[in-house]
C-alpha cells in the first residue's frame, strides 16, 4: 500500500471558454503524485503537458478553463481555494520551473532581487537573513560562485547557471511539489545530466515530489518514478517507469522509446 | 576582466550614453544651474520679492561703474538715480554723479529663512540703502526684476516637477491597471481617458480654474494650480503605459511572477512597470515643459499665481502690451527664462530618448 498521495489530478479536462463543446485540450486527464517521488508527464508537443501544470497552479490563460474533474493537494480540493489561497500556495507549497528561464527571469532585476522577492512573501526574514538564505540557495542547487550570481543579470549567465537559478528559486520557500515544465530543453546533454542530478539530490535533501513535464523519454528514464503519457489531451499510459520502459504497451510510448534509442 | 564583467543596469548604461552627447550634458547643467538659483533665490537675489521702490517705476537696469566721474579707478560701484518725465509723462531716469554706492557683497538686506530654516538677513550682492540695485531693472512699482525673476523660478520650476510627479504616478498605474486586467476594467479606464483628452487642454484648465474658491490664499492656489495640470496630465500617458502594459503581461516572467504566488499589485509595480521607464523618463522629461507652460499661460491671465507672488508667467504679464515692451524690454526676461527652459528639457528628453534606445547604442553621434 502507498502512503496517500500528494497531488491528485482526476479526470481533469481542459477546454477553451469559448468552443468549450467541441474543442478541448486535455481531457480527462487523471495523475497522482507521491510524496518524495518524481513524476513525469510525457507527450509531444501540443498534448496538453504544460496546460496541465499550469493548471495545477490555476494559472490557466484567460482563453482556457477547467470544464470537469478535480485537482487534491494534501488532500484538499484545490479548486475551491480562494485567489488570496492560491496564492499563498503557489510559490510556498507549489513551486514551477519554466523551459527557458532567460525569459523566466526579469530582464531588468538581478537574480538576487528576484530570488529575494519570494524570500519576502512567503518567509518572514530580515534583510541579512535573505540575503545568506539567497546564498545557500544558490550554493545548494551547485553555483560555486554565488555571491556573484546573485549581482548578476540573467542575460549574464550561461544556460546552466541560469536553470540552476531558477530552480534555486523555486526552492527558496521549501515547496513540498515543484512542476518543472520542459527544464532541460534548451540544454546540451551534458547540462541535462547535471540538472536532473541535481532534481534527484533535492528531492533526497528536501523531501520534495517533482513534476516532470518533458517531450523527451530518455531524460526520465533514470529519474523518474512514475510516467504517464499524454497523446493528444489524454494519457494513454501510465505505471511505474520499469515497468512502462520493460513494455510499452501503446503505439504512442513506442514511438516515444524508438525515438531516443 | 572586472570591467567587462562589472553589470550595468539599463538605466546606467543609458546615463552613460547621455554623457557622451555634448548638448544633452549642457542643457541638463543649464537646468541643473536654474533649479540652484531657484533653490537659492533669497541668498543670490539683492531684495525680497516684495521690497518696492515706487519712485523706481521702470527703472532701467543699474549700470555698474569702475572709474568716477574724475576717471579714477574705484570699486565697483553705482551711482544715485534721479527722474524727469518726458512729452508722454514717462519717467526718463538719469544718474546722479553725486550719490555714489559701492557694491558689496554679502550684504545685510531684507530678512529671509535660508532654504526655510535658518532666519538670515545676508545677501550676495547689493549696494546699502537708500541706493537701488537692479540687475536686470524694475516693474511698474519699482521692484527688482532679477529678484523677482530668481522666485519665480521656485513656482514655475517647481510646478513642472511636482505636476509631472503626480500625473506620471495616476497615469503609471492606472495603464497598468487597465493593460494588466484588460476586459470591462481596461475599457472603462480608457474611455475615462478618452474623455479627458477630448476637451482641449487649456479649456479643461480654465474650466477647472473657475471650479477653484478665490477665497483661496496663495499656497492654495499652488497647489491648485498643480493638482489641475497634473489632472490634465495623466490621461495620455495612461493610455501608451497601458498599451505597453498589455504586450508586457504576456511574458513568460509575469507568469513565473504568477507562480511564485506574487499579487497582481506586485506584478504591476515589479515586473511591468519597470519596463515602460526607459519611455516614462523620457515622456517625464518632454512632458515637464508642458506643465510650465501651462501654469505660465494660467498666471499670464491672471488665474494663476497672483501677484505680490511672483512667478514667470505673471511676470510676463507685464509684459502683455507693445508699449511697455518698447520702453522697458527687460519684462521681457520671465519670457526669456520659459524659453531656454523649456528648450533645455526639451533637449535633454530627446537625448535621453536616443540614449535610452538599445538599437542606437554606439551609434549615436551629437
């Protein structure tokens, strides 16, 4: 028996406002997540992947809504909160990791500044307080400079060093789940084996449960719990990774796997 | 290394691509030297802004001699003035070789409180009574023009500065509101907006003027006079802000905002408001002449500042007939000081646009 899960998505499905009826963009789509497991959400583009973690977050574009189905956080029904609870949760309980944090991230302010801005939110520290906090943080997710990240810019910093920023970031408030949606894409291989060790050793340190969400099977094959694979708004499979990768069973996740071979 | 590691924020980077523009740099001293003036009106002006003379009444500005009249070589100093009136019962004034006044400097003259605090009686130049000095001649009723000009410096100057700052804080927020939100809320904004900027400016001044008590004393009719500038303001600068604002709000940094559960006030203020500086500074700086103007067209008329108060556009309103011009062109001097002022903010806005444009960085060569 697994203990109770953390996130649970059941029969969600997601339409636009106005064509509710017929064109719809995830449907029925059902998940859970265990606390401090990793989860992937695999699909190729325009399955509805990222839709679905911006709808955890309730942070769906205007044009998009939740037609059906429910979202539990820690065993509540999240689509009661109120706005002034969402937000609370997000950030604090729920933390996202974006595909390029280039755009992620504010041109115009310092990563430091940014960080600092969840620091000021969600924890109550002083000024000097956030400051080393922003430097563990920093140090924790492998920059070996981060006084001087902290006072740079993010076009400043190479692709690595920004993906670790930005996940640095999502940590500093200490969520229990962070969605990280496509977080290695736009990286060389090498870099994606750093970042997903380094979502392997944050999990361990800070008991946290990740959201996997990526087109590519070969980057979850050694990190991920769980998969799903989503096709068209639907998952058409699911199960423990071993499992799923010893027998795909739907054409889909074998063209996946053929892919990366 | 350290230099080309050392971070620039967009708004040093464009300081320093400022500097390098000869014009833009002297116009902004210029400016920098009319606000000191205005800021230090009492010390450097010889009388207060009151102190008249009536048997001064268009009294030319006062020559300064070196030699006396044996040709020997003094201190600076001015001579005594007498009158006559001529066939049009003007006032023609002529020295008086008998009445000498050294110039002196640091001289005790009318009290005042230095920069409001300290009561202070010092003044940098003037000449002991009964003899006048003026720098730049006298009004109808026989006060100093320079002294007169340096205070109303402090209005005219400041008017600009504060009108700007309150608009640009409604007119910043409120287009971001309305970009931000969009739908019902961005409509109704715009059409608010719309509606102020229907009317023609100087009608909507005047018409907020008359809404204004006469009964109120010159401190009020200040602040007034800028509430009313500023409330013409706002409306443009909201609808380009709001603009902006909409094509800011769909970047992947908002959403990221979003998620880290900031509130839309926060999102506003951090996140898309800071993008529209490099306009806002630019539109703070061509705007501000605007707001001079306007308050020098409200005084010029009458409905402004009113007198003993100076400020340059009732200065100028002496000025009003081509008699008085003709025989005392030195009232034209308020007009003179609207004038490099407004040009130098207007050239320092233009600068500043093309420093603050990335595309043109290196480029640029004035």
């Amino acid at each position: 028996m697994r203990p109770e899960s953390l996130l649970e998505i059941k029969n969600l499905t997601i339409g636009l406002s106005e064509e509710a009826e017929n064109k719809t963009i995830v449907q029925g789509l059902s998940l859970s997540i265990f606390p401090k497991t990793i989860a992937a959400l695999v699909g190729g583009s325009g399955s509805g992947k990222t839709t679905t973690g911006l709808a955890v977050l309730r942070l769906l574009p205007p044009v998009m809504d939740i037609t059906q189905g429910e979202i539990t956080f820690q065993g509540k029904d999240m689509l009661n909160y109120s706005i002034e609870q969402m937000r609370q949760l997000r950030g604090k309980e729920i933390a996202m990791v974006f595909q390029e944090p280039l755009y992620a991230f504010n041109p115009v302010f310092r990563i430091g500044q940014q960080m600092e801005e969840v620091l000021i939110y969600h924890c109550s520290l002083n000024k000097q307080q956030r400051e080393q906090r922003i430097l563990d943080l920093l140090d924790m997710v492998g920059i070996t400079e981060p006084q001087r990240v902290a006072q740079s810019y993010p076009h400043q910093l190479s692709g690595g060093m920004r993906q670790r920023a930005m996940i640095a970031q999502a940590i500093a408030a200490e969520p229990q789940l962070i969605i990280a949606d496509e977080p290695t894409s736009n990286l060389d291989v090498t870099l994606q084996a750093h970042i997903m060790d380094l979502f392997r050793k944050l999990k361990e340190r800070l008991n946290l449960s990740i959201l996997l969400i990526t087109h590519d099977l070969g980057v979850v094959t050694h990190l991920a719990d769980d998969i799903f694979v989503l096709s068209e708004g639907r998952v058409v499979e699911s199960g423990p990774t071993q499992m799923i990768l010893a027998k795909p069973q739907h054409r889909f996740t074998q063209e996946l796997m053929e892919t990366f071979r | 290394m350290s230099k080309q590691e050392k971070s620039l924020s967009q708004f040093q980077m464009a300081l320093r691509s400022f500097r390098k523009s000869r014009i833009g740099m002297s116009c902004a001293m210029i400016l920098l030297l009319l606000y000191t003036m205005a800021l230090l009106a009492d010390f450097l002006s010889p009388y207060s802004y009151e102190n008249e003379e009536r048997n001064y009444s268009y009294c030319p500005p006062t020559r300064i001699h070196v030699r006396d009249a044996e040709g020997k070589w003094r201190w600076p100093f001015v001579y005594g003035v007498t009158f006559h009136f001529d066939e049009f019962h003007r006032r023609i004034y002529e020295e008086d070789n008998t009445k000498k006044y050294p110039i002196r400097f640091f001289i005790k003259g009318d009290e005042y409180k230095f920069l409001g605090f300290w009561r202070c009686r010092i003044h940098l130049v003037g000449v002991e009574e009964p003899g006048r000095f003026y720098v730049l001649g006298a009004d109808s009723r026989g006060r100093d023009l320079w002294s007169r000009l340096l205070y109303g410096a402090r209005i005219s100057l400041s008017i600009g500065l504060i009108g700007v700052l309150i608009s640009f804080s409604i007119g910043l927020l409120v287009g971001g509101i309305a970009g931000y939100y969009g739908g019902v809320l961005d409509n109704l904004i715009m059409r608010i907006c719309e509606m102020f900027m229907m009317i023609p400016g100087f009608y909507l001044m005047l018409a907020l003027r008359s809404a204004v008590p006469d009964t109120f004393n010159s401190l009020q009719v200040y602040f007034s006079v800028v509430v009313i500038l500023s409330f013409i303001g706002w409306a443009g600068l909201a609808r380009i802000i709001r603009g902006m604002s909409i094509s800011l709000r769909e970047r992947d940094y908002v959403l990221a905002a979003k998620t880290m559960g900031l509130s839309d006030f926060q999102i506003i203020v951090r996140h898309i408001l800071p993008h529209t500086l490099s306009y806002s500074i630019v539109a703070i700086m061509l705007s501000i002449p605007g707001y001079i103007l306007g308050e020098a067209a409200l005084s010029l008329i009458g409905l402004g500042i009113q007198d003993p108060i100076p400020s340059w556009g009732n200065l100028l309103s002496e000025a009003m007939g081509i008699v008085y011009i003709n025989f005392a062109p030195w009232i034209l001097w308020p007009g003179f000081s609207i004038f490099i002022t407004v040009i130098c903010f207007n050239v320092v806005g233009d600068i500043l646009r093309d420093a603050f444009d990335p595309l043109l960085k290196g480029e640029r060569n004035i």
